[in-house]
C-alpha cells in the first residue's frame, strides 16, 4: 500500500488509529489519536478514509441504535410473587434408604423401614419445633409399606394434616404434611 503522511491509518492486528507522521522505506511513524508516537511495518497498517465511516451509517442503522439504547435503560418488568409465595417455606425430606446412610448392606427390611420412620419423625419433629408449615416427605412407590407407616406417624398429631404431594414435581411417591401451627384446643 503506498502510505503518505498525513494519512490516517490504523494498526490491523491491534486497536491503535492514529495519522501518519513520517515514512522511512519499509517504516511509518504514526502519531496515535492519544499523541504517541509509534512505530509499524507497513503491512502492519491500513489506511482509512473518515468517508467510509459516513458511508457506513445511515439514518436508520443511528435510530436503530439509539432505540435500542433506550430499550436498554427501561427497567424491566418483573412480576411480584404473592405474599403466599414469597412466605411459603417448604421443607423436603427424602426418605430413601440411601439418602439415609452410607451402607445398608447388612441391614434387613425391618432395619430399613425403622430407620426411615425414625428419621421422618425427627425431621417432622423438627419442623413443628422451627414453625415449617409444610413439609414433603420423599418415599418412592414401591409396595407401599413405608407410606402407610408415614400415615400412622402423622395421624399421632392433632395439628397435622398429610396429603398427597405436587403430582407434577414428586410423582406418587411423596406426601406433604401441613403443620397448623396454632392449633385451636
């Protein structure tokens, strides 16, 4: 490319503009738009005529970019939970015997099911002592004998009532329990 001085140049492997201030063969100086003098091969550079940035824009791409600008300062809308939902706690216990401990090898079906009750309790235990309203206990389907059992712990409560769980997020094998924390006596 043949360079002369004067000519406005930019740098095509980096982000420097800047005008040409002096050519010595193969070597430009360029004084760059902050004011410093740099030193580039000449197929580091190439020039740039300042009409190629006014053919480039037109009226539409400047309001496009503008609308889009002001798009950007509108706050977005969010929609506000219900007090229901913001308030709503909801504590999950899963119940399968190897969220429960590390090795059931050597333990029978009594074992397992006396542990799975056990644990229901405390945690539901825990739940009336901390104010939880509702609380999801995770059984599984299987035949169905730990869910009766889950149903037996809870009717031992005066203010507890057990229902089945969201279909949607737990399938049949969860039941939730709503702890009235005010019982009226």
């Amino acid at each position: 490319m043949n360079f002369k001085v004067g000519d406005t140049v930019e740098a095509i492997d980096d982000v420097i503009r800047g005008i040409v201030q002096s050519i010595d063969g193969n070597v430009i100086t360029v004084e760059t738009d902050e004011g410093f003098p740099l030193t580039f091969e000449a197929s580091e550079l190439v020039i740039v005529n300042s009409d190629e940035i006014a053919l480039n824009l037109s009226y539409q791409k400047i309001h496009n970019a503008i609308q889009e600008k002001e798009a950007a300062k509108k706050p977005k809308r969010v929609l506000e939970k219900s007090k229901k939902d913001r308030v709503e706690t909801i504590m999950e216990v899963d119940l399968h015997i190897h969220q429960l401990t590390n090795s059931y090898k050597g333990m029978n079906n009594y074992d397992m099911l006396t542990l799975q009750t056990d644990t229901a309790k405390r945690q539901l235990e825990f739940a009336i002592r901390k104010r939880i309203p509702k609380v999801v206990f995770i059984h599984g389907v299987g035949a169905g004998v730990l869910k009766e059992e889950l149903y037996y712990l809870f009717r031992q409560y005066d203010n507890v009532k057990y229902y089945d769980a969201n279909y949607q997020k737990y399938g049949l094998g969860a039941t939730e329990v709503y702890i009235y924390q005010n019982p009226k006596v």
